[in-house]
C-alpha cells in the first residue's frame, strides 16, 4: 500500500514538473486583433504542452490585478500580461517578483521598474511604417509620386509612430511626396469618407499612392477608389499596416498592393523567452520586438487569408 | 428561540458563502491559503467600502448612482494634486473627504428639497464627477510619493506567504463603522425608519431633511474613502477606472441580504455579498479555461435568487391579508 502510495506520489510530481503552468492575464477582446491575440495564445501553448490559465479582464486593470494575484497565489510558473493602462502595476508587479514567478509584457508596455519583469515582447510602430514607406520606395512608378495618407486617430501612439516611420523611409527618397494627410480614426467608414474627399481635392491631379495607417481605413478608401471608377491597386498604389484577413482579400482580388503585419502572435516570443528561462535561467532582452513581415500581391494572400479567418479576427 | 425571519437572508448569504468556499476548496486545496485569504480582502477593498455607504443608501430606500465616477474622480485628484502641488498625502487625503462629502450631502439636499427621485438626481451626480475626473487629466497619472508606496506595501505578511493588506484592514474597519453606525445610532434608526416608508418615519419624529442628506454625505464620504483605496492600490489615477462599480457595489448590498426597497438589511451581510463576489472571480482565475464573464452570469442569478428570497419572507412575515392587496 505503501508503495503504492509513494509511486503515485512521484507520477503526480513527475507530470507537475514537466508540465508547466502559465496565467495570461488579457485585456479584453475589444478588437479583431486581440481576440486573434488570445487564439494565438491558446494554440501556442497547447503545442507546447504548457497548461494555459486565461482571464479576460473586461478592460479593467482591477480585474487584472486581481487576477495576478490569484495567479500568484495559485503558485503558477509564469505571467503573461497584456496591460490595459501603463501605470499602477509596481505592488502588484513586486508580489510577484516576491513569489519568483516571471512575467512577460505582451504588446504594451509598463512604466515600472524593468526588474520587476523578465521581458516585454511588443511590436515597434516606427519600425511598421518604415517598412511600409520602404515598399513604396521600392515600387513606386517613374517619376513624381504624390501619395495621400489616411491617419489612425489624433494623438493616438500609433498614429504618430506609424506617421513618422513612414517619413522616415520616404525622406531620402527622389520625387516622393505626401500631399494630403487627414485622419480616419482608423475605421472602414472613416477611411472611406476621407478618401472620397482627397479624390475630389485631387481630381485633375494624380494621387499615386495611398498610405493608411490600418487596413480597415485602407479597405474603406478601396471602396472610395472604385465608386470613383478609378482601379485601386493599379491606378493608386495602397499600402498599409495591421495584416488583417480582409486586406488579404482585397490583395488576391488585385484592389491591394502591401500590408506590414503586426502580429497577434506576441506569446510565440514570450513563451520562448519562458522555456529558455525555466531552462537555464537565460536572462532574455528586456524588449522582444516582433517581426514587422512584408506581405505583398506575390505572397499567395489567399493562403493568408485561409489562415487568419478561424481566428478571431 | 424563533430566529427573527429578518435574519434569514444574512444567514443565507453567510451560508451561501462558506459552501460556496467549501466547494472551491474541494476542487483547488490552494483557495484555502493565506494568499487568497489576503487577495480576498485587498482585492475588494475599495469595493467594500463603497458597498458599506451604498447599504446604508439602500436601507433608507434610495440609491446613490454616482459612486463609481467618485471614487474614478478621487483617484485622478489625489494624482493630479500630488504631481501638481507639494502637498502632503495626508492634506490631499482629507481635502478629498471633504469634497466628496459635500457633493454627496448636496445630492441629498437636492434630493429632498426638490422631491426629486435619487435615481435622477444620482445620475446626474454620475456624470458630473466622471466629466469632473476628465477636467483634470484624460490620461492615466501615476502616483509617485515616499508616503504612497509606504501605504501601498504596509502590510502584516500571515503565515503561508498572503498578505494582510492595510487596505484590506481600512475595509474590515470601513464595515465596523458601517455596521456601527446604521445599527446603533440614532442617525442608523432615522435610516431605517425612512426606508420602511418617509411618511411613518416623519409621524415618528424622524427629522427626514437633515437624515437624507446625512445618508448621502455619509455615501460620498465612503466613496470618496474608496477612491483613497483604489489610488493605494493601483498606484494611479485614470479617469476610466471603475465604469460600473457602483451596480457591483448594488449586487454586493442585494446579495449581502439587503432589502432592495429598504428598510431592513445588516451592514455585515454587504461584507459577505462583496466576498461572495470575490470568490467567484477567484474561482474562475483559478479555472482558468472559463470566460470571465462567467462571473458576470453568476452574480445575476445570486441577485435573482435573493431578490425572490425576499419576496417570499415578505410574504411569510406579512399576515395573509396582505397579498390580496399586491
């Protein structure tokens, strides 16, 4: 009885160490892409055999805080916090640090201490728009290029990083320049309006390109370009950021040129980050950019499409 | 002895909460740990504290709508104040109490001076401090102080690792007094007395005027305590914090065996309603495979069941004639 007692016992501590547990303590799904986020999340650990404990947390950084620290409580192996605000995180950042549990920043970041996480893994927004206005650089027509471009919201951090890491791309470069730029909230509807208006300021003139700062506004302007009985993506080069499974469409049907990914896959990177941590102990960067990927008309967009449309988006 | 029949939802809402733990016990050893213990309280404790002046509200038969948006307002002011000026904590703390206080005692001013309902007249509460926590900042503050983060970690550390939080502790407290008040004042026998009907209560000598807006300066005071807490506790001030809390801290006080049209309830069941609340959220971050809004689902069905607990002791401690007249 004993034994038998005592072989169950090292079976239960067996599979207890082989199988790690993760928290992953969400925003909320207020967007396609952080439902994407969560989708991605839940199939990265499943494949990886880590036990995933999830909590949604309506938007809320109460519900968030109460959330770590249930997990801290619960005696979980990591992390993972995608912060709704940037601030008020140090206490409860601290009983973790306390508890010798590592946590990774998904997507945004924090104003706390860096050692009171392992790591944020993120996107960089400058970089996102570099890539972009580096594509146009690269595919531009001959000659004099006067491109249009829709902005996210006013103020908002991807609006401005996205702005200037397109001019920083097209800066250096011969005949390239942005003759109207207005904002479309980064929404369908948005974008539509707002290019209906350039066309009309612009008739007569060329727009050679259009930037836009998510695909939503681009999808909306493609709308615009068509009602006009202009042919988006031949007449008008489009060219914007997010990779959403809609602009795949658009781009197979020829309306689109490029997208810049951003991807939802930010736990890919973190949990990477965790399993040679738990190894080893590797002390990982303290920022993990994600790849900011290129997608073009030559990248078989259908495939993409097929891929991203089961999740969540 | 007979229990009073008054007793029954309290009983009910204690018993509900240590099977309900009882059950989470079973499934996860660990929910029976200092740590939950301890996160239970500091979790909930700006919650606790603003359901402890919503009962009150709720046993005079009214409702205090504006809470949320004071307790999101007092956060962005103590940030605001302390990154602006140099004051003290301490002096920013009790400017604070004093605002709140006032802004809930001119509700009640209005509310009984105008006859208005305090539905109305909270509503309009509500939107005022939320517009008034955007006055001062559309961004998230952070609170940076010496004798902030002194509040923010004093805390006695229980064996087994949890934490006894002095915000759990200021909650503990929050209800004492709470409890104290409503059940042994003369101010708490006014409340009760204008829950069980304004006019009765006026034929008994009760001074209605100056106890309504007594009720509602003591629901701006505890709101404005709470925004205190919720500050220590997230380190910050963002004029979108705690949308809604004010109907959380409604579900607390029904769930806490309050009679939703006044004039019966424990101060001490609101503790229980907040725990009850607490524990399932803890469960489900336990679970972790669950949809948070879960918890949202299993508070509306608690609310459900007490709110037809209610009705039926209403009809079991009224004599028969009284349902052929409802």
């Amino acid at each position: 009885m004993k034994r038998i007692l005592l072989t169950s016992a090292a079976l239960l501590a067996g599979t207890a160490a082989s199988a790690q547990t993760v928290g992953f303590s969400q925003i909320g799904s207020e967007s396609g892409w952080r439902a994407a986020e969560t989708t991605l999340t839940r199939q990265e650990a499943e494949a990886r055999g880590i036990d995933l404990r999830f909590s949604d947390a309506q938007q809320r950084q109460e519900n968030q805080i109460a959330a770590i620290r249930s997990f801290v409580a619960q005696g979980v192996d990591a992390i993972l916090l995608a912060p709704v605000v940037a601030t008020g995180w140090d206490s409860v950042l601290e009983e973790a640090a306390e508890a010798d549990i590592p946590v990774v920043l998904l997507d945004r970041r924090v104003d706390s201490s860096e050692d009171l996480y392992l790591t944020a893994v993120g996107s960089d927004l400058v970089h996102e728009g570099e890539v972009a206005g580096q594509w146009l650089v690269d595919n531009k027509p001959e000659g004099e290029c006067r491109v249009v471009e829709l902005q996210g919201t006013t103020g908002s951090s991807p609006a401005i990083d996205r702005a200037t890491g397109f001019r920083n791309a097209i800066d250096g470069a011969e005949g390239i320049e942005i003759v109207r730029s207005q904002t479309g909230d980064f929404t369908r509807s948005g974008g539509k309006e707002v290019m209906e208006s350039f066309l009309q300021a612009e008739s007569g003139n060329e727009i050679c390109a259009l930037y836009a700062h998510n695909d939503d506004m681009a999808l909306g302007a493609i709308q615009a370009i068509n009602e006009a009985g202009m042919n988006p993506g031949e007449d008008i080069l489009i060219v914007s950021i997010d990779a959403v499974p809609d602009i795949f469409q658009a781009m197979a049907n020829g309306d689109a040129n490029a997208t810049v990914e951003l991807t939802p896959n930010m736990s890919g990177p973190a949990f990477d980050a965790l399993e040679a941590y738990w190894a080893d102990g590797t002390e990982p960067e303290k920022f993990i950019q994600t790849e900011s990927r290129l997608y073009t008309q030559d990248d078989d967009p259908m495939a993409e499409y097929e891929a991203r449309k089961d999740l969540g988006y | 002895m007979r229990p009073n029949p008054r007793l029954y939802p309290l009983l009910a809402t204690i018993a509900i909460f240590f099977t309900a733990y009882l059950l989470c016990w079973l499934q996860f050893p660990f929910m029976l740990s200092t740590r939950v213990v301890g996160n239970l309280l500091t979790d909930n404790a700006y919650l606790g504290i603003v359901a402890v002046g919503m009962t009150v509200v709720i046993l005079s038969g009214g409702i205090d709508l504006s809470v949320g948006s004071v307790i999101a307002f007092s956060g962005v002011f103590i940030a605001v104040m302390l990154r602006d000026t140099g004051l003290h904590p301490i002096i920013v703390f009790a400017l604070l109490l004093v605002v709140t206080t006032a802004f809930g005692a001119v509700m009640g001013a209005i509310i009984h001076g105008l006859a208005m309902p305090a539905f109305i007249v909270t509503l309009a509460g509500m939107f005022l401090a939320r517009g008034a926590a955007y006055m001062l900042t559309i961004d998230s503050v952070p609170i940076d102080h010496a004798f902030f983060e002194a509040l923010q970690d004093s805390h006695w550390r229980m064996p087994g690792g949890g934490r006894f939080t002095l915000i759990g502790a200021l909650m503990l407290l929050a209800i004492a007094g709470g409890a104290l008040v409503a059940h042994r004042t003369r101010f708490g026998a006014s409340v009760f007395a204008i829950g069980g009907g304004p006019d009765t209560a006026r034929l008994m000598g009760v001074e209605v005027g100056r106890t309504t807006i007594g009720i509602y300066a003591f629901s701006g005071l505890m709101a404005g305590l709470s925004g205190i807490v919720f500050a220590i506790y997230t380190g910050s001030g963002y004029p979108l914090a705690t949308v809604g809390t004010e109907l959380t801290a409604i579900a607390a006080v029904v769930i806490g065996g309050t009679l939703l049209t006044g004039g019966a309830g424990y101060v001490v069941g609101t503790l229980f309603g907040v725990l009850t609340m607490g524990l399932i959220q803890t469960y489900i971050v336990f679970d972790g495979t669950l949809s948070s809004w879960w918890t949202k689902i299993v508070i509306g069905v608690l609310l459900l069941c007490f709110i037809l607990l209610q009705k039926s002791l209403l009809r079991i401690a009224t004599p028969v004639r009284a349902s052929s007249e409802g």
